[in-house]
C-alpha cells in the first residue's frame, strides 16, 4: 500500500472551482413559504397544547425539504426515519448511560452509522441524540416532537413543493 505525503493529503483539501449551486428566486420563495409555514406551525402547537413539538433540528430538516427537495436526504423516508432511529438511539443511550461527554459522542456516531445501515441518513437527525441527552428527555419526546414533528414537516413539504409545476415530491418513499 502506497503511503500519502503530507503535501498531497493537504493539496486534497483546497477544493476546485466554484459553487455549483444556482440561484432561482422562485425556489428561495418556495424556501421561504415552506419553512414559514412549517416551523410557524410546531411553534404555534407547542404554545397552545402541553406538548413539545417543535425541535431545533426541524430547521434544518425544512432547508433540505424545501431547498434541495428532490435529493435523496430529503425524502420522507430519510425525514421521518432519520429523526426516529437517531432519537431512538439517543434515548437508548441516555437511559442506559446516561449523558456523559463520551456517551452523548458515541450516541451521535450510532445514529450516524444505524442512518446509513437502515438508509434514512438524514443529516440534521444527527443532532437528536445530543438534544434528547442534554434535555434529559424521556421516550414520550419519540412521539411528540419527533415522529409527529417530522410528519408535519413531510406533509407540509408535500403540499408546497408539488405547488410548484417543475417540482415532483418525492421523488421515491421506500
């Protein structure tokens, strides 16, 4: 096996070229609709029930709905799994462990790893363990923020994105 120099392991981290990512104002408004509405509508439930169903990780799971819609980490799938096997696996370890510094690391690695065993990577999951340790939550928060948060985002992602006539959500389920 041939070993790597310093200099090209570095020269593998300046990147080339530019963006690719375009710019449309239509998919920033359908951006700006569609995490408006969804985050608007977690918060709204969670001051008017005694229930929590709003998350941090929402935010960033209504960019990839809206934003980059048809992309395979954005599918119901990878939504609604993503957030409910990273959780499960939060919660796991925090009554198993508990929420010490390693154990919340080991969580976020797990989650990671069962995303990717199960294909339900779904990037903002990933912070699940840390809220649900850190929280100290209990398996009720599995239910309500999690599933049924990440079912409001799916369905709310359905119904904006297939607004659009050059836009076909999702682009698979299973």
């Amino acid at each position: 096996m041939k070993r790597m120099n310093v200099e090209g392991y570095l020269s593998k981290m300046k990147g080339a070229g530019s963006s690719p990512l375009q710019i449309d104002v239509k998919d920033s408004l359908t951006g700006l609709i569609g995490g408006f509405l969804t985050i608007s509508i977690l918060a709204f439930l969670t001051s008017m029930t005694s229930s929590e169903w709003l998350m941090a990780p929402f935010g960033a799971s209504c960019v990839l709905a809206f934003s980059v819609w048809n992309a395979p980490l954005s599918q119901p799938r990878n939504i609604i799994g993503g957030h409910f096997v990273s959780a499960l696996v939060g919660l796991v370890a925090y009554h198993l462990i508990g929420a010490k510094p390693w154990a919340i690391g080991l969580a976020v690695g797990l989650a990671i790893s069962l995303m990717m065993l199960t294909k339900t990577t779904h990037p903002p999951a990933g912070a699940d363990p840390i809220i649900i340790m850190l929280g100290g939550y209990g398996w009720s928060y599995l239910v309500s923020p999690v599933l049924i948060g990440s079912l409001i985002i799916v369905l709310i992602a359905l119904i904006i994105n297939n607004m659009r006539s050059n836009r076909a959500y999702p682009t698979f389920w299973i």
